[in-house]
C-alpha cells in the first residue's frame, strides 16, 4: 500500500543519525567502521540505523569478506520524497481511485476473457486498456515489499504465461515495478500506470 510506503520512508528519517548516515554516503560508498568513526558512535549504532534505512529501501549493501559497504540507493531517495507529495496532492484532489460500477466489471469482463478458469493467461491484449487490467492483475499476486531476482520473476510469469521475457518488460515500462542490479521490486500503486483514466 502506498501510505505505508511513505510512512516507512518518513519514520527511516525521523533520526538525526539516520540523516547524518544519508548525507555521508551521499559522497560515495563507506563501511561500517567509517561512518562509526565519523558520526562518533558504535559499530553496533550503525548496524542498527543501517537496518532501519535498508527497510526503507534507502540504502544499499555490499559485503566484502567480512566488512560490509553501504551506499546510497538515490532512485528510492528520491523517488519515495515524489511519491510523498503524489499521494497528499491526489488523496486532496480526490486523485485515487475507486472503481465505479462499470469499470468493475469492464476489469471483470477482461479477466474473465484472457484468463483460463486455471488462471492461465491465453494472450497479451493489443489494446492498452486490457493489457494494463491484465498486467494489473497478474502483478497484483506478487508481494509488497519484497525483492524478485530475475530467475524468480520469470518463474512466476511462467506460471502463467510463456513468453515472461515480453510481460516482464510491460512490467517495468508501465510502472508496476522497477528493475535495479537485476533486481525486481513492486512500486507503490500510485505509479502504477492507470486503465480506469483510458477511454
């Protein structure tokens, strides 16, 4: 859900060392034990911020032996500071939608139509509008929050469908997820690209 995204984000700033952390990795990679001897704390502190900002995808890892490399993860940076402001400005304009009758069963009525009653999907629709009710849908089995390697996501395209090269593509070039170091998570629902505003 999109508000628990931004409330995780914000709750992953709410901290001063959490910020001071942000800011020196803003400057390239560090290790553990530099960011502790810069803030002036434990290694033990930093592992636990370090925690906190990975949970809101704001922060990368990168183990080494034994020495673990942070950095900066800027596209969810920035990208969770936009989808803040979205969600405020879209929830006041009455911007999230809810679906009226008709688009209810326009989606049933296309699920019905391309999916076997075993769920299989029987082709990619041409038409915008029915390929982004049919992505919608099949995305909408994936989990919130949870990283797919590329091996994992073609997997659960075959499951319904063949050519998951062709529908992982749709994925990301209409915004259901986003694909980092062949790493593939969900966005939040608001960047979603939207069926119901197509006539």
């Amino acid at each position: 859900m999109q508000l628990d995204k931004v409330v995780t984000y914000h709750k992953a700033l709410a901290d001063p060392t959490r910020i001071r952390m942000l800011i020196l990795l803003a400057d390239g990679e560090r290790n553990g034990q530099e960011l502790a001897k810069k803030l002036g704390v434990t290694p033990a502190t930093i592992t636990h911020h370090a925690a906190k900002l990975r949970e809101a995808s704001l922060i990368n890892e990168r183990r080494d032996k034994n020495t673990i490399f942070f950095s900066l993860n800027h596209y969810f940076l920035k990208n969770s500071a936009e989808a803040t402001v979205r969600l405020i400005h879209r929830a006041s304009e009455g911007g999230i939608i809810m679906l009226d009758e008709q688009q209810q069963r326009t989606k049933e009525s296309v699920i019905k139509n391309f999916f076997t009653a075993e769920g299989k999907l029987k082709s990619i629709p041409a038409q915008l509008k029915k390929k982004l009710i049919v992505l919608e849908h099949l995305v909408s089995q994936l989990e919130l929050g949870r990283k797919y390697n590329e091996p994992e996501i073609n997997a659960f395209i075959k499951n319904y469908h063949e050519d998951f090269a062709t529908i992982r593509r749709e994925f990301i070039m209409h915004q259901f997820m986003f694909r980092e170091n062949g790493i593939y998570e969900l966005n939040p629902q608001e960047m979603w690209a939207k069926w119901e505003k197509l006539s």
